[in-house]
C-alpha cells in the first residue's frame, strides 16, 4: 500500500495484478475501504486478518460516529445519506430540548440578535470559570456536527468559536438556540447520489455534469451592520470587523465546505471575495493532489475546475481586468490567475440567490432562503 502524503490516512494499492486497485481510509484501528472488484476486497480482508484480529462488518453503515444509509434506486442510481443523529441527540437531552416545538426553530440564528453584537458581561470568577467550561463543552460538540454532517451549522458555530476565551451569557443562550434547531433537524445530513446534477440543476436553471464544481463567497464587512452605533463608548473586537470568507465544493454531492472569518480586515467587497477565490483555489490544488494520488482525478476532475462567485468585479479580476482601486491585491493573491492560465480553474459569475456558498457567509436573516439553501445541500436520513 501507498501512503498519501497529502492525506496521511489515505492509501492506495495493486493487491492482484490486473484487477482494479483497493483505497483504504484509516482512524486509529477503524479501517474503510473500497474496490471496484470484489476478489480483491476479498484478498484485502485476508491479507489484512493475517496481522492481527480483525472484525469485518460487511458494507459500511457506521464509521466515525456517521451513519451511512444506502439507497439503490430503480433506474439504477445509488445514493448514500450520512447521518448523526445519536450524537445530535446528546446535547439536546442534556438541555432538555429534544421536544422542543418543531415550528419554532427553523434556523439557528436568533432573528435580531446577532453573535458579534453580544455585549460582555461581568459575572463573578467562579460563575464565569463555569459558564466558560459549559461553552467551550457546548461549541466543540457542535464544532463536530458542523465539520462532518451539519454544514447548515458552520456558520453559527465559526461565530459562536470567536468567542471562546471569555464568553458571556448571550453567547451561551445563544449556542443554546443552536441546540433548539438541532433537535428539529437531528435525522439531517449530507447527502451523495449519483444522480446528483440534475438536483442542481434545478436550482441553478444551467446543465452540470457529474464532475467537481465549486462556489465562493465572502460577506463584507460585520455581522451586525449597527455595530458602531451601541459600540460607541465600549472596546470593539477588531475581528468582528472581518468579513465571513466561505466556499463550497460539491462532487454529487457536498464534499468539503468552509466558514470562517477572514485574517485581515478587507478594503472592500471586491478584496473580500478575492481572498475567498484564492482560499477556494487552494483547496482544489490539495484536492487534485488527492484524486491524483488515488488515481481517479481523470473521472472526477474537468479538464478546468468552475469556481462560480457572485461578486462581478473579483470575476472581472480575475480575467485579469484589474482597476486601479485593486491593484495592492494583485500580487499577494496571484494564485488565482496562475491557475487560470493553468487551465485548472476557471472564475464564472454566479447571481448571489443561486450561490450556495451563500449560506456560509453571514447569520441570514431570510429564514426561508436559509432552508432553501440548507435542503439542497442536506437531506433527512433515507429509507433503505
């Protein structure tokens, strides 16, 4: 076996001359893997057995805490929802919100009380010591939903995670609402099918293929557009001033997704969503480096990767189309053009409705854009 060294748990090798190679995902001593033959499956399994005791439990359904729920469809379509239900069901039990009224939580944002507008509070040191353990305890659980099943919640949780070292009581109560809205939508998840373009293209009103196509966006600016207004004779945390950078890959499926606050405070929109594209870009190039790896970037890779984003004048900059107002950017994120000219990716403009990446940008306050949004990329748990 190979080992990946852009991904040290992954590996990849010929076990049968002439049959097809076998991938193998490992986590300390859980073991996935995978073959297009079922012989070498097979010869995996003993080969695998002969250096230590080993428990094979047939088709996946469980790894990592993840429910795997397969599918096959009468036209001959697979899909494969991933759930996480046990585990969402934890934090909602301890708060005693697993009943908690369906119509109510809709969202985990709290209409007109955004995370970053939280004013501090002065509790004494052991009631603030216990509040910081109980938060710290709540946002990791919810940190590990929204990395592997739950990205409706990346954006709530990367908010809720700045505030970590001194958190007050809103910031809690709201992590609290976040815990609400998982016990309506614990039996969500992402989801794969090989007929995963034509979902999209619903939505999109324009033809995919089955291959990767990805989505960046960047909200400009605050969370709270008043913040400078009830701030005005208190400290303002510099990075609430950050614009949320998020991108979104989709390979039928969502792949890989990210939220998180930007490092520098960006000039304008067009800066803003210029730093996304690069991030995205980045990505890719580690992610092509993967499939390269493995063997299968020629069935999952175009031959340029599409990266849409819904700001028309970071799409122009990366034509090339530089105004005058963004040339201090054009050097420091130069990565993008390269790989334009590269035939690796290619920047399409995108209306900022039809962007998906939009979801992980800000704390929307259009709850039924949100769940849009959020049911395209999720889905409830499949029946067999």
């Amino acid at each position: 076996m190979k080992q990946s060294s852009i991904s040290p748990c992954l590996f990849v090798g010929t076990l049968i001359d002439g049959q097809p190679p076998v991938y193998v995902g490992i986590y300390v001593d859980d073991i996935i893997y995978f073959s297009s033959s079922y012989d070498v499956e097979k010869e995996f399994e003993k080969r695998l057995s002969t250096i230590g005791n080993v428990d094979v439990m047939g088709q996946v359904s469980h790894f990592l805490g993840i429910e795997f729920s397969w599918k096959h469809h009468q036209d001959g379509n697979l899909s494969v929802s991933l759930t996480q239900q046990s585990f969402a069901e934890n934090p909602a039990d301890s708060f005693n919100y697993a009943s908690a009224s369906v119509s109510s939580y809709v969202s985990p944002y709290r209409s007109g009380l955004p995370i970053d507008a939280i004013p501090p509070s002065n509790l004494p040191s052991l009631a603030q010591d216990k509040l910081h353990l109980q938060y710290q305890s709540l946002v990791g659980s919810l940190n590990w939903l929204a990395h592997t099943t739950h990205p409706d919640l990346s954006t709530v949780v990367s908010l809720l995670a700045q505030h970590q070292s001194h958190p007050a009581q809103g910031h809690m109560d709201a992590a609290l609402h976040v815990i609400k809205y998982i016990a309506q939508t614990k039996s969500m998840g992402i989801y794969f099918s090989s007929d995963r373009s034509s979902t999209l293209e619903s939505f999109l009103h324009f033809p995919l293929s089955n291959h990767l196509v990805s989505m960046a966006d960047a909200n400009w600016g605050p969370q709270d557009a008043s913040v400078t207004k009830h701030t005005q004779f208190t400290e303002l945390l510099l990075f609430t001033s950050r614009s949320m950078s998020a991108f979104y890959i989709d390979l039928m499926g969502p792949l890989h997704w990210i939220s998180k606050r930007q490092s520098v405070t960006a000039g304008s929109s067009a800066e803003a969503e210029i730093y996304v594209t690069n991030e995205c870009v980045k990505f890719l190039l580690e992610l092509q480096q993967i499939m390269e790896f493995l063997g299968v970037q020629g069935i999952f890779l175009p031959r340029e990767t599409l990266i849409y984003n819904d700001n028309k004048a970071c799409v122009d900059w990366s034509k090339c189309s530089t105004t005058k107002g963004l040339r201090h950017i054009q050097m420091r994120e130069n990565l993008v053009r390269e790989n334009i000219q590269n035939h690796l990716v290619k920047i399409l403009h995108i209306d900022g409705k039809l962007n998906l990446a939009d979801i992980f940008t800000k704390e929307m306050k259009d709850t039924s854009h949100f769940v849009e949004l959020r049911d395209i990329i999720m889905c409830h748990r499949l029946s067999p």
